[in-house]
C-alpha cells in the first residue's frame, strides 16, 4: 500500500510540474490592448461603412493570400509568396536578388501586381479611403539609395489607372506609394495629374512640402525624411486619400505612421471628371531608382503584413 500510495503521489506531482510549461506555451503573445492599438494605427481614421484587414485578431479579419487581394497585371519576375513574417504573422515577402533595381532590369527582383481587395469592399465607389499595413526590414538591411513600397492607386478605368509610374504621367490616373530612401528615411512618392497643364496646376501645391522634390521625369518625393522606417522592426503606416469634387481643387492625401498625421497635402486635383476612381493597392516594390547605383548589394528581403483598408466615405 505505502509503495502504491507513493506511486500515485509521484505521479501527480509530475502532472502537476508539466502543467505551467505546455500553459505559457498556449498563451497569446499580443495582448488585446496591443492588438487594438495596433488596429487604431492601421485606420487613424475608423473602419468607415466597409473594410477588411488581415490583421490576426481583428474583428473580421481575413486570410493574407491571392484569394484576398485578387491580384492582377502580376510581374514576370519573381513570385510574390505568403509566408510567416519574423515575429510569426502571416506575411508577404517582397524577395530583392543581388544587383536588381526596377522592375524591367534582370535580375528581376521585389514584387508588382494590382489588387483591388475583396470585392465586397469596392473602392471604386469611395470618395475617401484608407490604406494601411505594417513593414518590416530585417536588422541587416542595406538601404542602399532607396526603393518603392505600396500605395493606392487610381484613374478613369482599371487599364488606364496602371498607367501613372515608371516615369508614365497621365491626367488620366495617380498613384500615391511610398518609399523608403537611404538610412531608413520615408517619403511618399505620387503620380499625380500633371500640374504642367492648365487644368491640374493646382497640383504643384504639393511641391510646397517640406523636403519635397517635384521633377517631372519621374514621380514626386513628398516630405523625405519627414519620418524613419526603423531596422529590425515592424513599421505601421496608412495612407488617407480622398478624391476632389470633379471642378475642384479640394482632394486631400495624408500619411500617417503608427497612428500620427506625418503628412498632409490638400488643394489637390486627382481626377477631372465622374469616371476617375480609386481603384485598388498598388502592390509594388523594388530597390530603385532606374540606374545601376540604386541595385542591392545583396539578397534582401522585406516583409508586408496586417493589410487593411476602409471606406471612409462614398461617391
């Protein structure tokens, strides 16, 4: 009897000490009061009548894969993949090769595509929207001069919206991405309606901001260095747009970073008639740039997670 007794005591005491170890394990690592700041940083300005995040957690949150975004007009060059980022969320990996730059230079590097995002979200009938989502360039990364990341998009139809980058101006469609410049500095980076025409002049108002570079060869760098992308950390940005009543100078785009206004640009003419829409995330990056100075030294990746967008208001 005492040998069984102690057998059974033995027992449950090593039940007892393998408990608290598989429990920790179990626990979440983002706490809820985390998990919602983080939301408030992916929508500074509320989730509106219609939007979706990939955030894990989130009220209604959806899977991060092609299913999702939809993705057209998809670069030849390498696939874009969905993996699990360094901290573990679902993740998009942008993998740049040694020696690439833009998207037409071999090797090919980074990713480009067009998603408009689930159809039951349609930006085609907002008036404003916002993009959000959060990046993160691992400890090592060479900056380099600088490179593309995602933004909206827009113009008079889905063909001719893809028509405002790579040095392609049109009074027909804008983008408005970022990029992210040597040591880290951020920027954003527009195709707007030329302001060289009569119609769209009021366009050269963002040329006005701090730090801001309006050459006409390529696209705007608005507010460079205004802000940080930090190393071996995750960056939340979001990115507010609003069309102008066709007539008027009255569009606005806005960046935030982790939930704070950084810029500001308004007065702005984005479309000169009804047909002109948001109409989807320019999912696009690569070191460059158009020369050689701006390839990567090395292989380099970069990941994207927790994408979201709302409609804030509607045509």
């Amino acid at each position: 009897m005492h040998f069984t007794s102690l057998r059974k005591t033995c027992l449950l005491l090593t039940s007892i000490t393998a408990l608290p170890s598989t429990f920790v394990t179990a626990m979440p690592t983002t706490s809820l009061s985390t998990r919602d700041a983080t939301e408030g940083t992916l929508f500074p300005g509320g989730r509106g009548d219609a939007s979706w995040t990939t955030l894990s957690g989130a009220k209604g949150s959806v899977p991060l894969n092609d299913g999702t975004l939809r993705p057209n007009h998809v670069s030849e060059g390498p696939a874009h993949t969905y993996v699990n980022g360094p901290d573990g969320r679902p993740s998009l990996r942008s993998h740049y090769p040694k020696g690439s730059y833009k998207p037409s230079a071999t090797p090919q590097g980074g990713i480009s595509f067009y998603a408009p995002g689930p159809s039951n979200v349609d930006l085609s009938t907002a008036k404003e929207a916002e993009f959000g989502y959060s990046v993160y360039f691992p400890s090592d990364f060479d900056w380099v001069k600088g490179g593309k990341l995602p933004g909206f998009y827009g113009g008079d139809s889905d063909d001719v919206a893809i028509s405002c980058s790579g040095g392609r101006h049109d009074a027909a469609c804008f983008s408005a991405r970022l990029m992210w410049r040597a040591n880290g500095e951020g920027e954003l980076y527009t195709y707007l309606p030329p302001y060289t025409e009569s119609a769209f002049a009021a366009n050269k108002k963002q040329c006005d901001f701090p730090n801001s570079n309006c050459g006409t060869a390529y696209g705007a760098s608005i507010g460079t260095g205004s802000f940080n992308f930090g190393a071996g950390k995750w960056t939340t940005v979001s990115e507010r747009v609003k069309l102008n009543d066709v007539g008027q100078a009255n569009g606005e785009i806005e960046l935030f970073v982790e939930g704070k206004s950084i810029i500001k640009l308004d007065g702005l003419i984005l479309r000169d008639n009804d047909e002109g829409r948001i109409r989807g995330l320019q999912m696009q990056s690569f070191f460059g740039g158009s020369t050689t100075e701006w390839a990567t030294p090395k292989d380099q990746d970069v990941y994207f997670a927790d994408l979201s967008v709302a409609i804030l208001n509607r045509l």
